[in-house]
C-alpha cells in the first residue's frame, strides 16, 4: 500500500497534529506501509526525528499572495517554486503565531472550493504531482480545511480519500460570519467525496459528525498512540519532599494556563503544601505574551514566584527530563479537547493526571486509569483534586502505574499505525 499523507505545518511552533502525523509515518514505516508525509502550508515541526519530504505544497506564501493579489494567480511556475521553498517559509514564519482564524476567513473559504477557489493552481500541481511516481492507493488528509482539492484528486487519480479530524472545530469556531457558515456549507459539500473520517475518541466523532453531517458509517475510531521507545525505563515513583504539578502544553487561554494558576494559588491558600510547584512547559507566542505576564503577575501577587518556574519550549530530550521532574501533570483546558497527546505523554513517563471532564479526555481516562476528573473551568475543583493525590501517594503511584501499563501497552505509536491502516484497507477496492 501506497500512501500519501498530507499533513498542515503551524509555521514556527510545536503542533499537536503535525507530531501526531509525523508519529504515525514513522510507525508506519515499520509496519512497512509505503507513506510519504507530505507538508502543506508551512514545514512541519516537530519533537521526534522529522519523516516529512522537503517540500511544500499549497505554500503559505504563495496562498496568501494567490489570495490577497489576482496577479500571483498567473505568474509562472518558476515563481511559485521559488516562493515554495522550505527555508523561505520558514524564515517567512519564524515569527508567526499561529494561524489567526478572524484573519483568514476569506482565504479558508478559497482553499475550501478547491480548483474554483483562487489557489486552483496550487490544487493542479499538488495533483500533477500525485499522478507521478509517487501516485498513492490513498490520500490522506490530516484535516478538513486542507480538503477543498479532494473532489479535484478523486477525479483526477480515482483513489480513495481518507480525513483525519483533529482540531478542525477549534478554527471554525473562532471564524467571523459570513466566513463560517460559508465554510461550513463547503465543507459539508465536499463530504460525500471522502470515502473514511478518522477520530481520536468516540466524543469527536459524533461530534464533528454532526457538524460537518458525515454519516456514521464513515467514521473510524482510532485511538491516539505514542512513540513509547523514548519512554522506556521510567516509572512511577513516590513523591519528592517538595511535589511538583507540571503543566505541558502551549501557553494560551484555550490551554486553560490561567485556570491552573488560579488552582495553584488555591491550593496554597489551603495550607496543605507549603513547598508545592508549579512547572511549566511549551511554546508561547508573542501575541500570549501579554496573556502569561498577567498570570504571571498574579503569581507574584500571591507571594509564590519563587515556587513557579517557565521552562520554555522543550524539545524530546526536555520534554522527557520535565516529565521526570514533576509528580502529577494537568492542561485544564477550556475548549473540548480532541487528542489530548500530553496526557499519553505524562502517563508514558509514570505521572498521573487532573483533567477537566470534557472532549476526549473522559475516554482516554476511563480507558487508561491514570488520572481524576474535574468539572471544567473549575480552579478550586481542581485545586482539591491536585491536593488529594499530592497528600495520598499510594493513591497517586496507582493511578500513575495503571496509566503507565496501558500506554506502553495499548496506545504505543505500533498500535495506532496498524489500526490506521485498517480504516485504510477498508476503503481500497
């Protein structure tokens, strides 16, 4: 088999999708499944050795310009490959913060319409290359917003088409009207053209099924997997004199940091851990600095700075030593998370977790037992919940054990790769 796997970089930063894409192709490649993982928009980064061929397509430079300027729609080819180039994005994006859905929403809607939409020359040469050596028994798109071309393909190459949905909402929904409801009516047109729908958790399937009106048949949950090798040799292990609570993930108000803080604080407020931490982990974006500065200062004002600490952006290697470092992890989020990749990658390294009772996250821990729930937006909630496992280590080093087997078990990077490939033989004639 044959695949080609289209996934969306995130310009500059750490992105959940783009290290769950580049997870999977690897694991792929082990179970000796033919994928090319292909970028669009940006190059992907991520924390793991990158799979992904060194070329752009749908470029985000050459969009934007194709969007915003009718003259880049014509000019040659020569052109568009030199504004596609790999180390061009990248030192365009260096600085990028993300993609800004209040901004975009003329051009979601044009790369939606695909060969009708203003980047039509983009979608011919992303399928002049397909038809090539590199011709797939399958594409697979790691998102809906990148599927406009799909009808174009399925004409042009007669394969199956295959969406992976992974935060498709989350941009949607920060979309001004008349923008969403025209992507939305788009996207639900271009349904019918998919052949498969792959979820992470039972929640995002009816839910994004409902959204985007896929009937059920087509959609297939695959559970989300992990790359455990680097995971090997760390286990549970009783609290430190002075416990730590890990935070890993983006720094941003959707990641519910503030929500954290404020449990933080909390929990000091109840005297039962006077030396208790807070670590902190992942990549801030100039337009949330001004976001963590806040929560920041409200650290200060409550008199713990010296027992909170910002470690940055961590790649593999730091990541891991983070885990390491801390005895229960929580990313209290306020959106309904759909993957919730920390989760595996705490309970990988032997530390439980305090997670809000939405989106995926009441799935992954019934099914993994590593961790509590707590009402979502919750601080104090959260603040009892942290301070209970803090002050019953048995309690913690069992959660942290059962979450530790199964992972290591169940959703390492093998296991999701072969249940992938099922969906995929599944639609093949």
């Amino acid at each position: 088999m044959k695949v080609a796997y289209l996934t969306s970089g995130a310009a500059g930063m750490f992105c959940g999708s783009c290290m769950h894409d580049n997870t999977l192709a690897r694991a792929m490649r082990e179970i000796d499944v033919d994928i090319v993982l292909t970028p669009t928009y940006t190059p992907i980064r991520t924390d793991e050795e990158d799979v992904s061929i060194d070329r752009v397509f749908f470029g985000g430079i050459n969009v934007y310009l194709q969007q915003k300027i009718p003259l880049f729609r014509y000019l040659p080819a020569f052109v568009d490959r030199f504004l596609d180039r790999p180390w061009l994005i990248r030192m365009a994006t260096a600085r990028a913060t993300g993609a800004n859905a209040k901004e975009l929403g003329a051009l979601t809607v044009s790369m939606l319409k695909g060969r009708a939409g203003n980047q039509r020359k983009e979608v011919n040469r992303l399928i002049r290359w397909l038809q090539g050596p590199e011709r797939p028994d399958v594409v697979n798109f790691s998102n809906m917003l990148i599927a406009g071309c799909a009808p174009a393909i399925k004409e042009s190459l007669g394969v199956p088409l295959v969406v992976t949905l992974q935060g498709d909402d989350i941009f949607l929904e920060d979309l001004p009207e008349p923008h969403r409801g025209k992507c939305l009516e788009l996207i639900r047109s271009l349904v019918p053209s998919i052949d498969a729908f792959i979820v992470n958790s039972r929640y995002y399937g009816d839910y994004m099924g409902d959204q985007f009106s896929i009937p059920a048949d087509k959609l297939h949950v695959v559970p989300l997997g992990l790359d455990t090798d680097d995971f090997a040799g760390l286990e549970p292990r009783p609290s430190r004199e002075h416990p730590t609570i890990g935070y890993l993930a983006r720094l941003a108000p959707e990641k519910g940091l503030h929500v954290l803080i404020d449990a933080f604080i909390e929990l000091h407020e109840m005297g039962n851990h006077p030396r208790a931490r807070l670590q902190i982990a992942g990549w801030l974006g100039d337009h949330n600095r001004s976001y963590v500065d806040e929560l920041m200062k409200r650290i200060d004002s409550a008199g713990l700075s010296e027992l909170c600490q910002y470690v940055g952006s961590v790649d593999r290697a730091e990541k891991i030593d983070f885990l390491r470092s801390i005895d229960v992890l929580s990313v209290p989020t306020v959106y309904r998370e759909p993957k919730g990749l920390f989760v595996l990658e705490s309970l990988a390294a032997g530390v439980p977790v305090v997670q809000p009772d939405h989106g995926a996250f009441p799935e992954m821990i019934a099914r993994l037992r590593g961790g509590a729930m707590v009402p979502p937006a919750d601080p104090i909630s959260l603040a009892r919940a942290l301070d209970e496992l803090l002050s019953d280590d048995d309690k913690r080093l069992n959660l942290a054990t059962d979450g530790h087997q199964r992972v290591h078990q169940h959703h390492n990077a093998r296991e999701m790769a072969q249940a992938t490939r099922d969906v995929w033989r599944s639609v093949l004639p």
